[in-house]
C-alpha cells in the first residue's frame, strides 16, 4: 500500500511539472509572438505593406495587419483603440490632435490621370479646380478633344480627396460623376472611359492610365520632395497621445520612421521625407 502511495504522488508531482512546463512554454510563446495591428488610407498600401513585409522578415515573431478603411476612419479606429496605428493620407484635423499624434513617414504626390488617348496633357491647378467644380465641361477647353468631362473622385472620408480638394481649392465644391472608395478603383474607371478625369496617388497609378504634368511639372521623386508638384499631401501615421504603444508597435513605429526605409518607401512609389 505504502508503495502504492508512493507511486500516485511520484505520478502526481510528475504531472504538475509536465502542466508547469506547458504553461510556461505557452505563456512564451505569447509573448514572443506579437502583432501589430495598422489600420486606415487605402493610398498607404504600397507603403506600409513594403515596410511590413521588411520588417516582418527581420523580426519573425512579429506580425504587422494592415485593414484598409480609409484615412478617416483609420484615425477613428486608433482613437478608439481598436489599431495600433492609424494610417492617414491627410495631415490631423485641429479637432484630431487633441488626443492624436499625426507623424509624417513619407510624402506622396497625387496624380491627375486621364484616359490613355485623351490628348490633354498638362493641367494648370486653376483648370483643374474648375473642371471639378463645373466650370469647365469639355476637353476642347483644357487641350482635349471636343467631349464632356466625366470627374471621378474619392469617397467624402478619403485622405487624398481631402489633399485634392485643398490644394485645387474644391472644398464642397466638387461636382461629381462617380465617388469610389479606393485610389485602384479611381484608376480601374478612369481606364475605362476615354472622356474620364480622376485623381489617384502617384504610387496607386498604373499605365492603364495617363498622367497629365500639373502647371508643366510632372510628380517625380525631386519635385514632389522640394514641392515643386504642387498636387501632394503626407503620409501620416497616427498614435495616441496618452497612450504607449506596445512594445512590437513602438518598434516597427520607429524602423517605419528611420532612414533605413527610406528605400522602401521610395520604392513603394512615395517619397521619403527630408530629415
């Protein structure tokens, strides 16, 4: 009997080491694997998925999501606390940055596109801002053919709307033919339709489409960089002010905003900052 006892409590022992053993080894695994959760301007895709996928390689227990939303409702989901980090195509409204950080990780020119075959090829900012507010109608005006113009733009909550609309001084002005939800559907429709106009970011831009120099300059990493293009706008990541970020997030926070992705940044098709 006594050895009996002896055998159950040796096995009993034995056990509660094993479950120690499996605790502990879950609870690192927990901790060694990480994510950090970005969210918003579907314009940063090409931007933060370069950065992501280079971060990522070099730090394999961590995992970066990116949901595309929307430059708006980005911010709205890192004010809530539902990302770690906002994406915005946009610089913060005064109201936002009361309670968020806005950090500029590149800047990006936005591109005005035409159909392939659509003979304009240079745009003044007065010309554009007048297309879009319907003072202007026809292609013959502007160096087109003889053709009404289709203005197609982004949704109200979009970042490169906002950037567009400030610079062409459009604000509630716009007069609309289709509003699309992200820069790969702009594109998508404006290779589509011969007598179409529509506005993209630079990196979002394929050549199914045309883009037409703005007052003779043409968006390239120098003009872009020294503000030259004048059609333009940041590329925002955005943080809460009372609130740290996790230790994986503050560290892709500071690689993202480093000299070393710079390159990635230019080769997203944005441009990095000046530092």
């Amino acid at each position: 009997m006594k050895k009996l006892i002896m055998t159950a409590t040796i096995f009993t022992l034995m056990a509660g080491v094993l479950t120690g053993c499996d605790k502990s080894t879950a609870n690192e695994q927990t901790k060694s694997s990480q994510t950090v959760a970005t969210d918003g301007s579907t314009s940063m895709e090409k931007v933060i998925g370069f950065l992501s996928e280079a971060y990522m390689e070099e730090h394999g227990n961590i995992k970066v999501t990116y949901n595309p939303t929307g430059s708006s409702s980005g911010i709205q989901a890192v004010a809530e606390g539902r990302c770690d980090i906002g994406l915005a195509s946009r610089d913060l409204k005064e109201e936002e940055t009361a309670d968020l950080r806005g950090t500029v990780v590149a800047i990006d020119g936005i591109g005005i596109i035409v159909h392939p075959d659509n003979p304009a090829t240079d745009l003044t900012i007065g010309q554009i801002g007048k297309i879009y507010s319907g003072e202007i109608t026809n292609w013959k005006e502007v160096g087109g053919s003889d053709a009404p113009i289709v203005c197609i733009g982004r949704e109200a909550a979009s970042g490169t709307r906002d950037g567009f609309e400030e610079v062409t001084g459009t604000k509630d002005k716009c007069k609309y033919s289709q509003e699309l939800t992200s820069a790969g559907d702009v594109v998508q429709t404006v290779s589509g339709n011969p007598n179409a106009i529509g506005y993209a970011s630079v990196a979002s831009v394929n050549d199914t489409v045309k883009m037409v120099s703005v007052e003779g300059v043409s968006p390239t990493t120098e003009s872009i960089q020294d503000g030259g293009y004048r059609v333009q706008r940041d590329l925002v990541l955005v943080t809460k002010k009372d609130t740290a970020l996790s230790k994986a997030a503050q560290e892709f926070f500071d690689f993202a905003t480093s000299e070393q992705a710079d390159s990635l940044i230019t080769e997203a098709g944005a441009v990095p900052v000046k530092r």
